[in-house]
C-alpha cells in the first residue's frame, strides 16, 4: 500500500503570522518613541506675571442706619401726675423750653415747711448765742442749735430740689422724637417720658471685618449715599474707632459722622459708606493664579534650567490677606519671579514652557524638527 505525503501548510503560515508581529512591534516602539521625544520637545506656551512689592487699595463699602450723634432720654425723678407736655413728636424745641410740668402743690407745702423750721432754728441759734455771755446757756447748747440750723438748711435745699425736679425743660436745641405719655398721667419715678435728638449731626455706626481695621483711622474721609436721597455721594468722615472686636462676628464697630446734614437726611434712613482701605506695600500676585491642593496654595513658576531650558517649577507658598482681585503672599516668592498666569491647564512641575511675547525662534524650530524611527 502506497501513502503519499501532502506539504503542510502550517508551517508557512505561522512564519507568516510570526514575521507580521516582529513588524508591527517594530512599528509600535518607534511610534512610541517618536511621540515621547516629540512630548519632551513640544514647549507649552504660558503667559506671565511678575510679583512685585506695591501699595494696595481696597475699597470696602458699609451699611446701616442713620442716628443722631446726640439723643437725650427725659426722665422724671419725683412721682406725681401731669399737668403740662405741650409738645410732641417732631415738634422742635429749643433749649429751656418747658417740656414736661407734674403736679407740685405737695412739694410746694413741704418747701414752705422746711423754710419755717429754717427760720425758726436761725432765730434759736440767735437766742442762745446771746445767753451765753450771761452764762445762762453754754456752749453745748449753742453748738446744738447750730447743728439743727444747719439741718433745716439741707431739709429746705432738698425739698427745693424736688419742687424743681417736678418741671423738666429741653437741655438742648433738638427734636422731640417720642412721646409716651399724655397730661393727666399719673408718672411713678424714673419713667421715661421724651426722647430728643440734635437732627444736626447724623452718624453711620458700621461693622467692619477684623482684617481692615487697621487700614482705616480717625478722620479719614468717607463718601457716604443715603438710599432715599438717590445716588447722590456726600462727604462724611470717620471719627470714632472702637476698641473690641465682636468674638461671634470678627468685626468691629467703627462710626462715621455726616456733618453737615443734607437736607431730607433723617434718623433711620438706609445708608452705604465707600471707605478706602489702603495697606502698606505687600508682595502681590493676582488671586487667579494661585491654585489649591490639599497641601495648601501654589503657583507654576517659571524658572530657566541648568541646561539653559525655561521650564515650569510648582511652589507651595503661605497666603495672606486678599486685595479685591491680588492675593498678599508670605513666603516662598520673591520680588522679581515670574508666575504663569495663563496657559497653566495641562502644566505640570518640570515642563519645558514658552513665554507669550518671548523669542521662540529656537522652540518653534525644534518643534518642526523630523523626527526619524
């Protein structure tokens, strides 16, 4: 029996398929590093800033309600009821003007009392003083006598006092702003009966963050608009500071007097002070550059290598104070760095970069250079 033997078709075919891969291999390595030195020689174009030392200005603007700088509660020291209160509110009265008169007939007896007993310990003390040469009083007696003078005096002062106590006239030039009783009541001591205020001086008693209190100082001057009067600016100053910082809020309480009053500016309205926070020079970059990773705040800045090749360095930095738009920074930048502040997507620590307004002459040339497999 004959057997003939047919050539396989195995073995071409998976020399084949084995040639096709050491090929394709080859293809893929020299892709791979024709794309990695091409990465390494692609710049990425940034723009800069410079940090500088500068002044900076900030201009924060505070709210609240007008009040008068002088306002004066009027209260009564002796009970008794009313008999008199000819003015009410918004009626302006000038200093010395009656106000306030209560029923005083009873005091007015006790006075009369007090100026009898007066009266009669002067004529005692004037009796035995003239005993006294005949030996028929002593010394002892006189000096009794003088002492019981001397205490009617007080009991008459006193009893004066209150008899005055029952009229209360106005203790400025103002306006009468409460009202809280009518003639007829019957007033226990210390109620409270007008409030008047001085309409010629109106302040602003604003809260201010804890971090521009030391930026601003008596007599600075102010542009303060009252809503109700449109958006005209009226010139205002700060005159008092004071001392404590609220612990809840971190602001403090500065006041801000108008002086001269515009005319239609009244106690209550709504108004908005402009104040210009100006700090001393600070090292500064704009708030834009700075990005943020759980490590804290950093910059890319741009640095030139020892192979002479400019490229972007990542530096962690302590911030300040913010500026409205710049940041204040601490540490770790100088005066004279360069920052990216565009172009920064994408950046990483070490990338070669091409500054925007640069000569880039040499890096656009190694950018068309061929790279061979």
């Amino acid at each position: 029996m004959i057997i003939s033997k047919k050539p396989s078709l195995f073995l071409p075919i998976l020399a084949y398929l084995t040639i096709g891969l050491l090929v394709t291999s080859c293809d893929d390595s020299s892709d791979t590093a024709i794309s990695n030195k091409r990465a390494q020689q692609t710049s990425h174009r940034v723009e800069i800033i410079t940090v500088e030392n500068k002044p900076v200005f900030l201009t924060q603007t505070v709210s609240g309600t007008l009040e008068a700088v002088t306002k004066i509660r009027l209260y009564n020291e002796e009970s008794g009821r009313i008999v008199k209160l000819p003015y009410h509110e918004g009626d302006f009265v000038k200093k010395g003007n009656l106000l306030v008169q209560l029923d005083n007939e009873l005091l007015k007896t006790d006075v009369a009392k007090a100026t009898a007993s007066k009266e009669q310990a002067e004529v005692d003390l004037s009796r035995v003083k003239k005993l006294l040469p005949k030996k028929i009083s002593t010394e002892e007696e006189v000096a009794k006598a003088r002492t019981v003078l001397d205490l009617a005096k007080a009991e008459e002062k006193r009893q004066l006092t209150r008899l005055q106590r029952t009229t209360i006239k106005a203790p400025i030039d103002g306006l009468v702003t409460k009202r809280l009783y009518e003639p007829g009541d019957l007033l226990a001591q210390q109620s409270h009966i007008h409030s008047i205020i001085d309409p010629s001086s109106l302040r602003l008693k604003a809260s201010l963050a804890e971090r521009w209190i030391p930026l601003v100082k008596p007599e600075q001057p102010i542009t303060l608009r009252i809503d109700a009067l449109g958006d005209k600016a009226f010139t205002a100053k700060i005159v008092r500071i004071h001392p404590t910082i609220n612990a809840s809020t971190h602001k403090g309480i500065i006041e801000i007097q108008l002086k001269p009053v515009p005319d239609g500016a009244k106690v209550g309205q709504f108004a908005r002070a402009e104040i210009e926070l100006r700090a001393t020079d600070r090292l500064v970059i704009p708030v834009h550059t700075v990005h943020y990773e759980p490590e804290g705040a950093y910059v890319f800045r741009v640095i030139d290598d020892k192979d002479g090749k400019t490229i972007a360095e990542k530096v962690f930095f302590e911030q300040g104070q913010q500026f409205g738009s710049i940041t204040e920074v601490l540490s770790q930048l100088h005066p004279g760095d360069r920052v990216v502040s565009r172009g920064y997507l994408g950046l990483r620590d070490g990338k070669k970069v091409n500054i925007a307004g640069a000569d880039t002459s040499t890096s656009q040339a190694e950018q068309q250079e061929t790279v061979k497999p």
